[in-house]
C-alpha cells in the first residue's frame, strides 16, 4: 500500500525529460505550485533498488542530500539522475518526489543495478593472441558490464590489432547468462581481425634537398613493400614510424639541416595494384620543412699554448 500510494502522488524524473509527470488526478497542471519555481529543503531521501551499492553512495552521488536545498521544477532532478546514470554502476534510474510541502520535499531514489562480470571470452581468433590480450585487457571478475568498460576493452583490441597491420578489426561485445549463477553475466568478445594492410607508398612534401628515394632509405626501419615481394611485407607499426622519423630527422641533421622538423604526418588507406588484382594498402605522407643549411666554413683555436692552429 506505501509503494501505490507513492506511485500515486510521485513525480517520475527520467534522464533527458524536459517536464515532469505526476499520476495524481486530483491536481490540475494549472497549480500555480507545479507550474511555479519554489526553493524546497530536502528533509528525507530513501533508496531502493540497490543490493551490492550503498544508500549512501547513490545518494550522495545524486546531490540530493538531506539538508541541502533544491529548486523544483527545475533541471536538479534530471541532473542527478544524470548523475547516477554517469556513474556506470545503473542500468535504469528514477526518482519520485514522496511528500511535497509548502517548503519541504522527500524523495525515493530508485535504481536497477548493472549486472557484473563472472567471466570474459576472446573468440575467434588464435590461442597465442588470446594470451597476449590478456596481459592488456583491463578486466576483473565482479565488477560492473559498464559501457565504458566494454568500449575500453574493445579500444584495446583495436589497438594491438593495429600494431600488428590489421586496421579493420571487427569487435562485437555480448553477454551470455550463466544459469548457475545469479547477476553474473558472461562478457564475450567476437573478433575479426579483418587482413594486414603493407606500406605501399611513402610520399615527401618540402624536400628540396633530398629526393624521395633517398629520404626513403633514411626513414628504416620503415620501407614500402613491393607488388613482387611475397615474403617479409611490410605493415605499419607505431614503434617503427616513431625510429624511422627520428632517423630521418639524424639524416637531415647530419648534412647541416639542424632545424628540419616533420610538421605534418599523414596515414590513410588507398588501392594499389596487385600481383593479380587490385588490393588495399597504406600511404605514408610526411610534410617537411627542411629549414636553412648550415655549413662550417673556418675553425680557430685560441688560448692554445702548446699546439698551433694547423696542428
């Protein structure tokens, strides 16, 4: 009977609404007190819904506290369903104004708890890759299937999937219910990595010293691959790009450039021909501004008692 009749005299606050919808039909919308901005001190607030989160917590995660005031109507509601919803820990939140007096207001926080991690699953790919993603994915048994748990899992896939060549990796995040154990959910990760993309073309922008071909050899350990090889492709790799640019800014160094920089470095994919067909592969594009040479025209000595100049 106490749940019916808070239902009946409760305000629903739903993330995003821009208004706010009672059931009482003994209260006309055209109440100047529901239409009318009125400051109120929040005497009692109530949580339900929780089992593995404190009261507390939810309501001090809120900001709607005993003690503190709030205005009503107004966006503090929504906001601190917002509020709850951010904290990743609830799937589903509402909160219901229980008693409403000329300067007081009571509210019922209500909350559906995310569902928690048993266990997490790599498929479809190799025993070897599964291994290794376990030393990166940050995923611990018992803690809440947020979404930002799922996206930062799947961030990291991609990454060390990109590191290797493959730039299409396919991840699609389900959860499976495990039957002999309640509000435990299953966590599996369906990978495709898609095919390795090699280095096709590496194009400079701004060299007038130094031909392509030649700023080519200086940028190893990163090399296009060519259309004939079939062994020892050549993928992109973070760690290569960042020895090779260095190595190529040492080149420029070496003949006098001493100011040369890379001011613009751009990857994307593009079609290339094939042994037998067209296929996809990376261009590398590096803009440099290669600056004034300096050369060394005459070296003196002084304070040299002991040696000339000449020696």
């Amino acid at each position: 009977m106490l749940l019916l009749k808070r239902l009946f005299i409760a305000t629903v606050v739903l993330i995003g609404c821009t208004s706010f919808l009672t059931q009482a039909q003994d209260i006309e919308l055209t109440d100047p007190t529901l239409l009318t901005p009125s400051e109120y001190q929040i005497t009692n607030v109530e949580v339900e819904g929780n089992e593995r989160t404190r009261a507390q917590f939810i309501i001090n995660a809120s900001s709607l506290t005993v003690g503190s005031s709030l205005v009503y109507p107004g966006d503090q509601l929504s906001r601190a369903v917002e509020r709850l919803y951010n904290s990743g820990l609830f799937s589903d939140v509402k909160v219901y104004i229980t008693q409403r007096t000329e300067s007081e207001i009571q509210f019922l926080i209500e909350v559906t708890e995310q569902p928690r991690i048993l266990e997490y699953k790599l498929r479809n790919i190799k025993r070897s890759e599964r291994r290794d993603l376990r030393d990166l994915l940050v995923i611990t048994p018992g803690t809440v299937i947020s979404e930002a748990t799922k996206g930062q899992a799947v961030n990291t896939i991609k990454r060390f999937y990109r590191e290797k060549g493959y730039w299409f990796t396919e991840v699609e995040v389900m959860t499976e219910e495990v039957e002999e154990v309640e509000d435990r959910l299953r966590l599996i990760f369906n990978i495709d990595p898609g095919s390795r993309l090699e280095i096709k073309d590496i194009e400079f922008i701004g060299n007038d010293s130094f031909s392509d071909r030649k700023l080519r050899r200086n940028l190893k350990p990163v090399k296009e691959d060519a259309w004939w090889k079939i062994f020892g492709k050549k993928v992109y790799k973070e760690d290569e790009y960042e020895e090779g640019t260095q190595s190529l800014l040492d080149f420029y160094r070496k003949n006098g450039y001493v100011d040369a920089r890379i001011i613009k470095d751009s990857i994307y994919t593009k079609s290339f021909d094939g042994l037998f067909k067209e296929k996809e592969g990376l261009k590398l594009e590096l803009t440099i501004d290669e600056g004034p040479q300096y050369k060394v025209r005459n070296v003196s000595w002084e304070g040299n008692t002991v040696y000339t100049d000449e020696q």
